[in-house]
C-alpha cells in the first residue's frame, strides 16, 4: 500500500497528476523515496516508470514498469503505447468491478426474498403443527393410562416437533449440539418407519447395532434427518424380498479425529454412474427425478462436522 499524500513517490505522483511519470524526470538532487527504492528492488531493475490506469470516471490504479537502462533508454516512442495499454485495462477492472457489484446486489435481493419467503412459511406452517400438537396432547389425555398406544403418541409428538423446528431453520437455523444415543435413536425411528416404509413392500430390515452405548455429539435432528432419507431411499429401490441393514461403530478413526459411525446398506440395484457423480460434485443437491434426492440432502446435512461415503455395487 503506497500512500498518495504526500505525493513523494513516482506512483502516488502519477495518480496526482494523472500522468506518466518516470525515474529520469528526477533530479540527482531529489531525493529517491522509500517506496520506489522498495519497488525498484522488487522488480529488479534500475529505473521506474508508471503509468495511471485511468477511466472516464476516475483512476482505479497506476502500472508500474520496472527497466534496465538500455531498456529506459528505448521507451521515450512506447510511452503513448502504455498510456493504450492502462487505459484498456482501467476499463476492464472497472467493468468487473461494476459486474461483480451487480452480482452482490442480485445476491443480496435473492437472499431477502429467501429470508422473507422463509418467515412467512414458518408463520404459516407454526399454526397447523401447533393445533397438531394440541390433538395429540387431547388423546394423550383421553385414552386409559395402560394404553399402548401412549408410547406411539409419544413417538409421533416428538416427530411433529423435529419438524417444527426443521421448518424455524430456514430463518433461524440452529444445530442442536447435544449428546444422544446412536443406537436407541435407529431403535426408536425404525420402529416408527418400519409400518410405513418397509413392512408393506416386504422388506426385511436388519439391525447390527454395536454393543453398549454408541454416543455422538452433534445435531440429533440432522442425525435423524439423514437416516429417513436413506431408508426412504432405500424402501423406493428395493423390490420385494429385498434386505436393508442397519449398523453402527461407536469408535471409528479417520482423519485425525474420532467417529461414531451409522452405516446404512441394502441388497438393491446398486446407483447409477451419473447419480454418483452428482454427489460427488457441487450440484450433489440437485435432484435426480424423485430418487436420489434423499442422497443429496444427506451429502449437504452432513455438517455436524462429519463424513458421507457412498458405495454401490451391482447385485
């Protein structure tokens, strides 16, 4: 950063003046400054010439041309050459300076709308999961206290509120970093899904959960998250008669760092090339018809921090 005030250097000369200004026009009694000493040294060389980078608006920067002698001695005719050259290329960096100050405004337009759109779905959608929650709570209350279908309420009013709160997360996102069990949460969501995802099409589903506790700190909702989309995932690939095995490692090592591991298996047909190749890439959120959607959102929740690997084999 050279300091145009005061103008004692030969850039902070050239942007004052607007100018060309080169190491000759300086006297051997003036004395040479510290920036262009700086400079010269820099660029090797034993004379200075700079150029401002003039727009029709202002001067964006000044160019600096580090010279031996013999070279100085031949630019007297390429001045007005230089003078081309800084012009054309103020112009350009003020063009993309302007295009890129186009895009932040886009960007930032965009992203209010988003946020505005987002607070409006969560105002709507808070009234009818609240007025759900309020039933639960009336059925709860109605039904004799040896029911077994308490345990099933339960179960559901605690799924009504992961989507309350999925749904606060496009305005407020926030991560529930508490301390859960792996284990007794696939328990508890495959007892809930098996009804509805597997058991109607026949498939068989496998826990080979790790013995005692397999803890993880992170968010339990994204957990949660992650594990239905690949069960959904999964019950819409497999046909009947088909087997999905779920299982869990309480200490894996990779990386420097310890894992509690959830890995999700099936004997399905396996993924094709092009959907590998989504996840792999930036656009692993895009969707591949309906399949393959459940993928890219367990790819993008996977922030807790921790690692998504896929692997498919052709059965």
């Amino acid at each position: 950063m050279i300091p145009l005030e005061p103008a004692s250097s030969l850039v902070a000369l050239s942007a004052r003046r607007g100018e060309p200004c080169s190491s000759h026009e300086q006297g051997a009694s003036e004395p040479v400054s510290l920036a262009d000493i700086q400079l010269l040294r820099g660029l090797g060389a034993e004379r200075l010439i700079c150029v401002p980078m003039r727009t029709s608006k202002q001067i964006v920067g000044v160019m600096a041309f580090g010279l031996s002698q013999t070279q100085f001695a031949r630019m007297d005719k390429r001045i007005p050459w230089l003078v081309s050259f800084a012009r054309l290329a103020a112009s350009t960096l003020e063009a993309w300076r302007e295009a890129h100050e186009h895009q932040k405004r886009i960007e930032a337009a965009v992203v209010a709308r988003f946020e505005r759109q987002a607070h409006r779905v969560v105002h709507e959608a808070g009234n009818p999961l609240g007025i759900i929650r309020n039933y639960l709570t009336l059925l709860e209350r109605k039904l004799p206290g040896s029911s077994p279908l308490h345990e099933d309420l339960t179960i559901i009013g605690e799924e009504i509120d992961r989507v309350t709160r999925i749904v606060e997360g496009f305005s407020e996102p926030q991560a529930d970093a508490g301390d859960t069990d792996l284990n007794a949460m696939v328990r508890e969501m495959i007892s809930f899904y098996d009804s509805a995802l597997f058991a109607p099409r026949g498939i068989a589903v496998e826990l080979a959960l790790a013995a005692g506790l397999v803890r993880f700190v992170g968010d339990r909702d994204a957990v949660k998250q992650i594990l239905l989309n690949l069960c959904k995932n999964a019950a819409e690939a497999l046909s009947q008669g088909g087997r999905l095995t779920i299982a869990t490692a309480p200490d894996v090592f990779e990386g420097g760092r310890h894992y509690a591991e959830l890995r999700v298996a099936d004997d399905g047909p396996g993924l094709a090339a092009d959907v590998l190749q989504r996840l792999k890439g930036d656009d692993r959120e895009q969707p591949v018809g309906r399949r393959g959607i459940g993928l890219g959102v367990v790819t993008t929740l996977v922030t807790i921090p921790g690692l998504a690997r896929v692997r498919s084999f052709q059965f």
